[in-house]
C-alpha cells in the first residue's frame, strides 16, 4: 500500500531494484559529472530564484498573462545570465529550461536567430553597429521570413527590397495582401526591428532573396513607424507566450547599409555582388534545424519522466480475483507503448549531440571559406530535425495517452510539453519538406554511386549488395540490426530512383518524375534518418567508455530501439526477403524479452535524465510519486474554486431551473 507522505513505496522499491547506478548514467547522458553538477548548479539557480514562483501557475493564466508574465521572466532571464556571466548557449539553456519551461519565449526568436543572423550574415561593420545595441535590448528583433502566402517556397516570397542608388536607400514594400509577414515569432507587439527576408530589386534586374534589417517601431514610444502595420496573429493551437505577428511593409526606405552585406553585396551604384553560394543566406535556418533535435529529445525524455513514474505509481485491475491490483507499468501493453519511447528519447539526445557538434565543426569550416560541407550539413539537419520532431511529438503523445484521464489535464504536465514540441514539426521547414530535401541529396549520392565516384562515410551504406541475406540470429545482435535498417534504406533509396528513371523513360520530365515520385522519396528519406539514428545510438553505446552495468543496460535499450523500429515496420523490412519468417519470429520474440528485461530499469532510466519537480510541473511524474495529493492539491488551486457559490448559478442556472430563459431571449 502507497504511503502519502515520503517517497511512493512503489517508487521506491523500483529505484532499489535497478541494475546500475543512476548518478553514473546522468553523467554519460551529460558528458561527464562536472557537466552533470554544471547543470544541476543552473537547474538549482533557476528553481530557487524565488522570482520565478511568483507567478500564478501557466495553465491558469489568460493569453494576455501568459505573454506578459513570460515576458518577465525572460527578461530577467537575460538579466540573470548577464550577471552570472552565462555566456555559453548550452549554459543558457539549462538555466532557461528550469526558469520557465515549455513557455516559449517573446524575445526567444531575437537570441535564437536575430542575433546570430547579424552575427553570421553581417559585415563586421554591422556587426560592430547592431550587436551591442541588439545585445542590451535596445534593438529587440526576430527573423521576419515567412508570409501569408508562402513559407516553404522561400524564393516564391513576394515582399519586395527595391534599390534606389539616388538615395543609397532599399525601398521595402508588401505588394499583396498574400505577401505580408506572417508568424515570426515576438514580431505582433514586442520586437522594434526584423530582420526582412525580401526579393531583391536592382538595376531593374530581381537577384533573389535577401535579408534587410528594418525597424519598425519608434525606440521611445514603440509605436509603429511610418508605412509600417504589425500585430499579433491571435491565439494558436499553443505557444500563447509568443506573440507571432502580421507585417505589412509600405514604401518603407532604409538605407543600403542595411542589406546584410557579408557574402552578397549591393554596391552603392546598384551593381550587384553575388555570395559564394546562394544557400549561404539560409544559415540560420540550419543553425535552428540543429537545434530543434536536442530539444524534441528533451520533450520526449521529460515526458517519459513522467509517464513511467505514474506507470510504477499507479495501481488499476486486479490481476488475479482479489489479489492486488498490478502498477499498470507490468501491463505488457503499458510496457510496449512507453519502453520504446524511452529507448527513441535516449537515440534523439545521442542524435542532438551528434548534430551539435556537426554543426560547430562545419559552421567553422564555412567561416573559414570551406563551403564543401555544406551539402551534407543542410542534409543532416534537416533530416534530424524532421525525424527527431515527429517522433518526439508523437511520442509525447503517446504518453500522454499511457496517463488515461488524468493525462488530459494540465496537471499531468503533458500537454504543455506537447503544444510546444509539436510545432517543430512545421516551423523551421515543413518536416515533409525537409524529407524531401534529404530525398534530393540521396539521389545525388546515388547518382554519384553510379557513376563510381566515393561517397561521404555516412553514405557508403548505399553500395550494400541487396541480394544479402540477414545475418540475424537468436542472439539478434547490434550490428546485425544496423546492417537491416541500411539494407532498407539502401533499397527503398534505389527503387525511388528506379522510379523516377521508369517515368522518364516513359517520356516524363525530371521534374514530373520527381513529382510522381515524392512518397517513395519520402520512404526512402525516413528510412535513411531511422538507419542514421540506430547507427548512432548503436555507435555511442558501443564505443563509448562508461561504466560496465550502465552499458549493459544501454545495450538492452538501444537493442530495444532497433528491434521495435523493424517490428514496427516490417513491411519494409521483409520487401526484398532481407529477413525471413523465421527471423521475423526472432525479433518478435526478442522485443518481447527486452520489455522484460528493461522492466526492472525502466524508473532509473527516467531519473537518470535528472530533471527537478519544478521543471517537470507535473503531478504525475513528481519524484516522491506522491501523485494523489498533488492532484488534489492541483484541483483546490483551481482559480473556478475561489467561490463556492459562481455568479453563473444566480445568472443562469437558477432562472433556468425556475423555467425563466429572459436572458437567452434578449440575444
Ligand atoms: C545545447 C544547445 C541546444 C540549444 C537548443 C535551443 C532550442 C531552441 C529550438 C526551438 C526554437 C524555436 C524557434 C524557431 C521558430 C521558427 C522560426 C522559423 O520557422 S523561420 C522560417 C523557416 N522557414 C523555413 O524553414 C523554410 C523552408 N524552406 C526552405 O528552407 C527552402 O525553401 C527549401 C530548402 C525547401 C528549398 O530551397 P530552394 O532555394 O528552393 O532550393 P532548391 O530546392 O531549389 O534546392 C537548391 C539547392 O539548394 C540546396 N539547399 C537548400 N537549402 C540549403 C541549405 N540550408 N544549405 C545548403 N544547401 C541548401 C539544396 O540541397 C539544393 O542543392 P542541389 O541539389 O541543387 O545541389
Ligand atoms: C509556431 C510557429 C512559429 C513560427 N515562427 C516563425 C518565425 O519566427 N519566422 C518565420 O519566418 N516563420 C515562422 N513560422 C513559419 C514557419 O516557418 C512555416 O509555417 C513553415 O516553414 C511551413 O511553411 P507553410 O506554413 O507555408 O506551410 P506550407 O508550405 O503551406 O505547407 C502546407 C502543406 O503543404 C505541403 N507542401 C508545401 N510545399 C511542398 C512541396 N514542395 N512538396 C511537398 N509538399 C509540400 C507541406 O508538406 C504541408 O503539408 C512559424 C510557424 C509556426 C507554426
């Protein structure tokens, strides 16, 4: 029987049932114990700031509060990061996870991606001219891409920078009402400058899109400047916080030096100077791309967290007629709904450390002149992003779904994780865009294939003879798993491109083929991020030094990871007779074991991830388990239990039960 005060005695026989030492796994996850007491020093800076907990609770705040009081609190959390000399971003976004979870923030957009725009984009001119005013807040701005018309075919966009060498100035207009600004984030009501990504008009000649700096509202009043109409768009699915705005440009003059001038140029006589690649200016798309996986990663663990310690909480059916009623994580059923998604968390952050560490290199490279990499970085981030942002948001889904009633409540902490992870599936690239984009670079590497040119290592797969049988036997080990998901990739790559040849051949333009094409290139581009992923996790827990009982259970939960993905989709993988029903048997077999295996870990694989109660704000996933209480507690806090008695019973329903509806009458 579960004690109400102390630790959940079902918690706590869990924890003391684990095979391995929690302490030592958070210190592989984080990269060591200093990173590990790093983070718990920010975490711990944050949830004790007794500024953070003066607010009432998100779930109870209006639209209207919730973007003021996130406000505050980003505000002063760049006051705080400032005083503390928080300068490193991985410092920043411990700090910041703790101070205001899942609440998006309304100067997010200006660190995220106007800052690094200019930093990146910039000349050093501009850089020396808006960094420290951007930096002190008194240039607040976003990224203004998008618009009403067009947010994936960015060279569709319609505002127009039109350049006037009589005044050296760039006139900035929004012809149609399709082509105003639409969904930046922080534009409605609190940037004063955008960062403008508009066609770019000179000596009568278009020369593509480009981005402009404008400011759009007075610096004293923050009243919109002439020529300028903004606002916030209105309430959206989540992201209340963020006041994603409108803009509408008319004549708008700002001078040339306000063209981000570091690759490409406009001289002042008009003439332009072009970048060393046109894709160059869509580096900060890449940059959040990278980002975008490490936090889909943390969703997902933060809501396994969640999910699992309710799992070994809760108690529901009899097993047996009067016996005890079984933690619902014994459920077989629980366990192959959650353990899987515990398993993906952990392959998502390896792939988010993977990808910002990618990033940093590559990005020097480019800085440096190297441009080669480029190709394989926009694949890869774009690629990771999608996967990681699907699977991370069905995911969280998921487990909301594992909580049953209670899961729908905010109180569970789920749907605040989730209205703010699933909009990664969208922004930053359309995910089946972005698949698309991967798609594209896989036929270029099987164009090189053919050719016999040397593909990237990451690419080589691609050779994988395809009339190789499985090597898969009872011991379904880890390389033999790897080599399954290459092998369908490394088919579904080729019957897409046989695809798109059958339809030329068939007098077909490439860009029909291409179109007639797109589901099996979409296959074929989910296939190779699902191959990508499982090496790496496969990689990291094979090759990494960590302590012995910690890789023993890592092993049993990356194995987990690629029997279920193949499980999952066997059709793919039995197409071309890679595995045969004997080994279908196998892995059927084999998942069902890891569940059981996994089963005793499962509670310290979530503590393992480190994450406070204050971070969590989750009654049901509180480390002491102590969920009932803190339901009931949640409950009484409700702001519609203030009054026992509502006005709305004197207004309406007691006229009603007295028979009188005059007042529905009077609409
Ligand atoms: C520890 C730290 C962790 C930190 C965590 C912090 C967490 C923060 C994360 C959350 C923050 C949330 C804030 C974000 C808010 C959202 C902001 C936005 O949405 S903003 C708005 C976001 N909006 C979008 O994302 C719009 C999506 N749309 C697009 O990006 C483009 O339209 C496109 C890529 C789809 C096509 O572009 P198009 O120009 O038509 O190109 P074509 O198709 O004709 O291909 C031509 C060639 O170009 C190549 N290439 C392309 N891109 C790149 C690249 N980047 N590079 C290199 N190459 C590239 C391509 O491969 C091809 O090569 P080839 O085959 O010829 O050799
Ligand atoms: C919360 C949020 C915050 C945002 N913040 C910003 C911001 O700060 N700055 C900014 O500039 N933008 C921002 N955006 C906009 C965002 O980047 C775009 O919504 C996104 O790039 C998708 O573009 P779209 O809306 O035009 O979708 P569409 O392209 O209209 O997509 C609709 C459907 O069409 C499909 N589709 C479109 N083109 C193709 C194609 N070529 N092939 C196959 N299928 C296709 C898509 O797959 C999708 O299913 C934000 C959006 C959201 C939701």
């Amino acid at each position: 029987m579960a004690t109400t005060t102390g630790v959940n005695s079902d918690l706590a026989k869990e924890r003391n049932n684990s095979t391995f030492d929690v302490e030592e796994l958070s210190n592989f996850i984080y990269r060591g114990p200093e990173k590990v007491k790093r983070r718990r020093y920010l975490h711990n800076l944050a949830t004790k700031d007794p500024f953070f907990r003066k607010f009432k609770p998100w779930a109870f705040q209006t639209r209207e509060e919730q973007y003021e009081i996130c406000l505050q609190k980003h505000l002063y959390i760049n006051k705080k990061c400032k005083e503390l000399n928080l300068t490193e971003p991985v410092d920043k976004f411990f700090y910041t996870e703790a101070a205001a979870p899942h609440e998006n923030s309304p100067i997010g957009l200006h660190t995220v991606m106007f800052i690094p725009t200019i930093e990146k984009q910039g000349t050093e001119e501009q850089k020396k001219r808006w960094l420290p005013l951007a930096e002190s807040l008194k240039m607040i701005g976003t990224y203004a891409q998008t618009e009403m018309g067009h947010g994936t075919f960015i060279r569709g966009l319609e505002t127009t920078a039109t350049y006037d060498p009589r005044t050296r100035e760039f006139i900035l207009n929004s012809p149609t009402i399709t082509s105003m600004k639409y969904w930046p984030g922080n534009l409605g009501k609190t940037t004063n400058h955008c960062l403008v990504m508009a066609q770019l008009y000179t000596q009568g000649k278009n020369c593509g899109i480009h981005m402009f700096m404008v400011q759009i509202r007075d610096l004293e009043t923050h009243m919109p400047l002439a020529g300028i109409e903004v606002g916030d768009i209105g309430p959206k699915f989540g992201y209340g916080t963020n006041d994603n705005g409108f803009l509408r440009l008319s004549n708008v003059r700002i001078p040339r030096e306000n063209m981000l001038m570091r690759y490409s140029k406009v001289l002042e006589d008009g003439t332009y100077v072009k970048p060393p690649n046109a894709k160059i200016a869509y580096g900060s798309m890449v940059l959040v791309r990278a980002a975008i996986v490490t936090d889909a990663a943390r969703a997902l663990a933060q809501a396994c967290v969640i999910s699992i310690r309710y799992s070994a909480v809760r108690r529901q059916t009899e097993v047996s007629p009067g016996g005890e009623e079984a933690q619902i994580i014994d459920y077989q059923t629980q366990q192959y709904r959650l353990f899987p998604l515990l398993a993906t968390s952990y392959a998502m952050y390896f792939a988010g450390r993977f990808m910002y560490d990618f990033y940093l290199k590559t990005t020097a490279e480019i800085e440096g002149g190297n441009l080669d990499s480029m190709p394989q970085l926009h694949a890869i981030s774009a690629g990771l992003k999608a996967f990681s942002s699907w699977m991370c948001s069905a995911g969280v889904e998921t487990c909301r779904l594992c909580c049953g009633g209670h899961g729908y409540s905010h109180a569970s902490g789920l749907p605040k994780i989730y209205i703010d992870v699933v909009p990664g599936c969208t922004y930053e690239g359309e995910n089946n865009v972005m698949m698309l984009q991967v798609a594209r670079f896989l036929m270029k590497m099987y164009g090189k294939l053919q050719n016999g040119e040397a593909l990237p290592t990451f690419m080589q797969y691609m050779s994988t003879d395809l009339n190789k049988k499985s090597c898969m036997t009872e011991e379904v080990a880890l390389n033999c798993l790897v080599m399954a998901y290459e092998h369908r990739a490394a088919r579904m790559i080729r019957d897409a491109a046989a695809s798109m040849e059958k339809l030329v051949q068939s007098g077909k333009s490439p860009v029909e083929a291409w179109n007639g094409s797109t589901v099996m290139l979409t296959w074929a581009a989910i296939a190779h991020c699902h191959a990508f992923v499982t090496k790496l996790f496969v990689e990291t827990v094979v090759k990494s030094r960590m302590d012995s009982k910690v890789q023993s259970a890592l092993t049993s939960l990356c194995k987990l990871y690629a029997v279920h993905g193949i499980v999952e989709n066997l059709g793919g993988f039995i197409q071309d007779q890679f595995f045969d029903s004997k080994q279908v048997k196998i892995l059927q077999k084999k998942l069902m074991q890891l569940l059981a295996e996994i089963r005793p870990n499962a509670v310290a694989f979530v503590d393992a991830f480190d994450y406070p109660d204050e971070v969590l704000q989750s009654c049901l996933g509180r480390y002491d388990g102590q969920v009932y209480q803190a339901l009931y507690d949640y409950a009484k806090s409700s702001p519609m239990n203030e009054k026992e008695v509502l006005d709305s019973y004197y207004k309406y329903i007691k006229p009603a039960q007295n028979g009188k509806y005059q007042q529905y009458s009077k609409l």
